[in-house]
C-alpha cells in the first residue's frame, strides 16, 4: 500500500525520499520557498552509483513510481502523512516556522524517523536510565522536542554519506558512500509492521534490472543507530583542528592507532548504555570507508563557512560518557576546539 512521507529537509533528505519514489510511495519535502519552487518545477536529481559501476547514475524523481512536491513549513498539515522523516541539522529546528511545525508534527503523534546525526532527545528517552535532563546543554534547544511522545519516535542511522555539489542547482544530491540506513523499531506493533513494508519496497528496487544501494535496515535493538557515533567522534568532528579543516579521511587515518582508541572508547560507552557489541561496526570496516571521504564533514564545513551553531553529537557523546564516569581526554579536547571555532565565528558576526 502506498504511504505519504513528510519529510523534513530537502538536501539530504532527497536520498531517502528518492529511494521511496522508485518504490511507489509520495513524498513531500520540506525546505526554503525558492528551493521548493524549483523542486515543483523540475524534481530532483539524486546521483549514485550501482555496484559493480564505475560512474555515477542520475536518478531524476520525474517518472518515478511515487510522486514528490515540495512545500515551506507554513504550507504542511502532517496529519495527511503516514510518517516524518526529520532529515535536517539540529540547529535548523530553531526557526520559528519550523518550531511550529514541530509543534503540529508532535501534536498529530505521526511517527517520526530521525535521519540527524544528532539523536532527538524523545529518542534518548526511549533508553533506560538515561538522565536526558543532563544531556540539554548538547541541544541548541532541548526545549523543542518537549511536546513529543517518545514511542513515536525513532532514529536512523545517516550512515550514507551524501552532498549537494555547491557548484549545481540545489534540487541535485551527489551520494558519495552509498551505505545503508539503520533504523531501529519504535516498538509498536503496526508501526513497525508499515515501517518494515516501506523497507521491503526500497529492498526491491531496480534499474536496469540492478540492486540500488542505500536501504532501510530494520532492527530491533535501540542502540545500533548509536554507533554511528564512533565514527562521529573520530572522523567528523576531529575534521575540526586549531588550525582549520581536514578531510575525514586525514582525521581517522593521520594517526591510525588514536583514531581506533577513541573508537573504542565510545563504542565501549554505547555497551555501557545496554547495546550488544554486535550492534556496533568494527574499527576496520569503518577505517577502510573513510578512505574514500576526502571531504571534510558536515560540521566542519558549516564552522568554516561561519556557522555559529551545528549539531553538537560532540557534547553529546562527552555528557553521556561523564553520566557514566567515563572520559576520554581527546574527545574533551574536540569538545573544546569545536567551542572555540564556534565562539570566533559568534564575535565575527556581532
């Protein structure tokens, strides 16, 4: 049965929109008036490669199974949509038409699925023994997440890694790592079962009669979108130094044997939550993916651009370890250089 997906952010969140186009499902994205003039105008363009492929696949939404539209926060009723996708930064969350939207998208309990890097504080309550009032300074305001019931709240796992090329149009996502989504249940029985048929409709997309990478992988386990926070804490925000920006493959790969203890630590701190170290990924496998992300990060990028706000898994993961009387210097360090770039961008635009 087809589903109507909201999804919030039009950028990164076209990744997971185009994959439920191809597999029949209408989807609505939620960004700026200009960008969604241009997306009711001409679609989207999602560029990825197919395994065993050399060059990269332009797969257009005009012509898809599904349909998509484009709307601003003003113009969204998300009681019309089966589900929400929440795919932009956390700070993003703070303007004002966008707060509301919130507000209604809480308010209409449809379930949400979370593809921020940084974990929506109703997710973080869904974890036993979690104190999430410690963890508010981590969030640009916690206070926006306050109308939502937790079990209709989920998180995926952003493990793809995709851009939009700053030289294109921006209805254009470039997909540079086409890895797969991990999402875990929300726990409730007809939710999970429409959240696992959505699944099984990306699963059998084809072109040319060929897989498409980039699925939705259902798990039970709360803590298998947590270890994308290994890779967080060692590559993305360590992109960040006191002297610039750095690819991640230079931050994991510089210094191999302190890139893994820092993985380590923080994958032994998610075991201390409850996971199972099977619900984590190997520091080999990561380390060998980070070779082809010549990039810096996200959250390196936004700093150098001169954000004075970004998702702050950083803090994040450096609560959650001192919760539970663990702490690693290095992630203190990043914590503070993080900090300091963030405080000269704020004194540059006073």
């Amino acid at each position: 049965m087809s589903c109507k997906i909201l999804i919030l952010g039009a950028s990164y969140g076209s990744l997971l929109g185009t994959k439920l186009l191809m597999a029949g499902h209408d989807v609505t994205l939620v960004c700026r008036s200009a960008t969604a003039d241009l997306i009711n105008s001409e679609g989207t363009e999602v560029r990825i490669k197919l395994r065993d492929e050399d060059s990269h696949r332009r797969i257009l939404s005009q012509g898809q199974k599904g349909r998509v539209d484009a709307k601003t926060p003003e113009e969204v009723d998300p009681a019309a949509y089966d589900f929400v996708g929440l795919a932009m930064q956390e700070p993003q969350y703070s303007d004002p038409a966008l707060r509301q939207l919130l507000d209604r998208v809480a308010d209409a309990r449809v379930p949400c699925i979370s593809i921020m890097n940084m974990p929506p504080l109703p997710y973080l309550k869904r974890i036993p023994g979690l104190d999430c009032d410690a963890l508010a300074p981590a969030f640009t305001d916690a206070k926006l997440w306050q109308r939502f019931d937790p079990s209709v709240v989920t998180l995926c796992s952003p493990d793809p890694q995709a851009f939009r090329p700053p030289e294109e149009k921006p209805n254009i996502l470039h997909v540079g790592l086409p890895t797969n989504f991990k999402v875990a249940q929300f726990g409730q029985e007809e939710t999970d079962r429409k959240l696992q048929a959505l699944a099984q409709d990306i699963a059998e997309v084809r072109i040319d009669g060929k897989d498409v990478p980039v699925k939705l992988r259902i798990h039970e386990s709360l803590f298998v979108p947590f270890a994308k926070w290994s890779m967080l804490a060692t590559g993305n925000y360590r992109c960040v130094t006191k002297e610039g920006f750095r690819p991640i493959r230079d931050a994991v790969q510089d210094d191999l044997e302190l890139s893994r203890e820092i993985y380590d630590f923080v994958e032994s701190m998610v075991v201390r939550l409850g996971a199972e170290p099977s619900d984590m990924v190997p520091f080999e496998k990561y380390a060998q993916a980070a070779n082809g992300l010549l990039k810096p990060s996200s959250a390196a990028r936004a700093i150098a651009a001169g954000s004075v706000t970004i998702e702050r898994v950083d803090r994040l993961v450096q609560l959650i370890g001192k919760s539970l009387g663990m702490q690693h210097p290095e992630i203190d360090a990043t914590v503070a250089i993080v900090d300091a770039h963030l405080e000269a961008n704020r004194e540059k635009a006073a």
